[in-house]
C-alpha cells in the first residue's frame, strides 16, 4: 500500500451521517490516511467549527480550512477554497448540526462541480437507527447527482445488525450507483487515544505502545480494503 497511485484528483469526499455519534470523524481519519498513503495530493475542509477534531488530528500533516455550513457565506468559503486548491483531493468533515445549512445552501456547491471540474462522493456513516437514514433521503434531494456510498459503522454491530438498512428501498437505490461498505470496529481503547489526544493515524501508528500499534495495523487494513473499493475508480 506504499506505491503511489495515479488517482483523479477532482473528487470531493465529504463525510456526512447529519447526526452526531454515527462515527463522521473516525471515517474522515481514516480517509485521509487512506488517500496520503497513496501519494494523493490532500486538503481537508471541517464543517464542525465548535469541535474541530479531524482538524486538529491533521492540521500539522495536511492543508486544512474551516468554514461553517450553517451560513451562505460558509458554502461560498468552501468552493473558494477548492477552486483554489484543484491540484487536490478535498476531504470534506462535516458537523452534525449541519443538515439545516445542507438543505438551504448546498445548491451552491452542487451548481459549481462542473465550473470547479470536479466530481461530489460522499461516505454517508449510518448507525442501526432510522434517523441517519431519513437524513440521507433528504441529504440526497439537494446533490442527486452525487455518487453516495453508505458506510455501517462496524463499531454498532456486524452488517446484518443494520435491518432498517438492509430492507429498505433506499438501499437498493444507493446500490444502483453507489456501494453499501461496512467500516471496521476500532478498539475503544485506541479510538479514545485518536480522540483524547488529537492524534491523526500515522501519528497514532508512530507513538502509541505495540499493543495499540499492532491493533491500528489491523484497523487500517481493513480500512484501506473498503475505501479502495471506491478510490480505486475515483
């Protein structure tokens, strides 16, 4: 997984779930080791402007912004920012509260993909309750065009656990151009080491003890395993 790898580099990864605790910061981590581990060109964009924690993980490794997308001036802000950085992939963390400013402004990154070049995937994290799922259906009417992949957060069970997800016709709806990817459980012993000391993985992978390095090795691996599953044809 060292190699560099020739990918687009006008995708815009944003990692959405609309309510808090579904695990949005853990996958934005991941992803963004994912992709600089592959020699990708990386900028990250939080959304979460009172609890910046991919930020402040990343901040020291890659370029990062932050815009608040409760307002019009922060959408605006943000596709500045990627037109200003089209050399990059933009991750894109967003905050819980977010949903309200998706849903009244969003057309303002979904009216200027093609004017920027770029293309809008998006890593949806679900747990196994029904809110996350009706906050998709109204996260997809404001980007339908954008390819929307649904993550089930291992840390709330194995996939057949998700079965408001599993029977439902939105899945089958995102299947159609997207994928349904399972997120591996971390131990909360070393996710609450990310989060207690804002560490990014590699840092994590550098100055944890053995234990807790060995089980990020074994994390990451699965990790890059689901992503490479999209990354792959980005």
């Amino acid at each position: 997984m060292n190699k560099t790898v020739d990918m687009t580099v006008n995708t815009i990864y944003l990692v959405g779930g609309g309510k808090g605790g579904v695990g949005k910061s853990v996958v934005a981590l991941a992803l963004v080791d994912h992709l600089q581990r592959r020699g990708v060109n990386t900028v990250l964009v939080e959304n979460d402007t009172s609890n910046p924690d991919v930020m402040r993980a990343v901040h020291e490794e890659i370029a990062c912004a932050s815009f608040d997308l409760d307002t019009a001036g922060g959408w605006i802000d943000m596709v500045n920012y990627c037109d200003g950085h089209r050399d990059a992939v933009v991750v894109v963390s967003t905050a819980a509260r977010n949903q309200d400013g998706v849903t009244r402004y969003g057309a303002t990154l979904g009216s200027t993909l093609d004017e920027l070049g770029r293309r809008l995937v998006v890593f949806w994290v679900i747990n196994r309750q029904r809110d996350s799922l009706e906050l998709l259906r109204q996260f997809s009417e404001t980007f339908p065009d954008a390819t929307v992949h649904v993550v089930r957060n291992g840390y709330y069970g194995a996939p057949e656990r998700f079965v408001l997800y599993q029977d439902s016709k939105l899945r089958k709806s995102i299947e159609a151009k997207g994928r349904s990817l399972d997120f591996p459980e971390l131990a909360d012993r070393v996710a609450d080491d990310l989060r207690s000391h804002r560490l990014s993985v590699r840092k994590a992978v550098e100055t944890l003890p053995i234990g807790q390095r060995a089980e990020l090795l074994r994390w990451r691996a699965c990790y890059d395993a689901m992503f490479s599953q999209v990354t792959d044809d980005a």
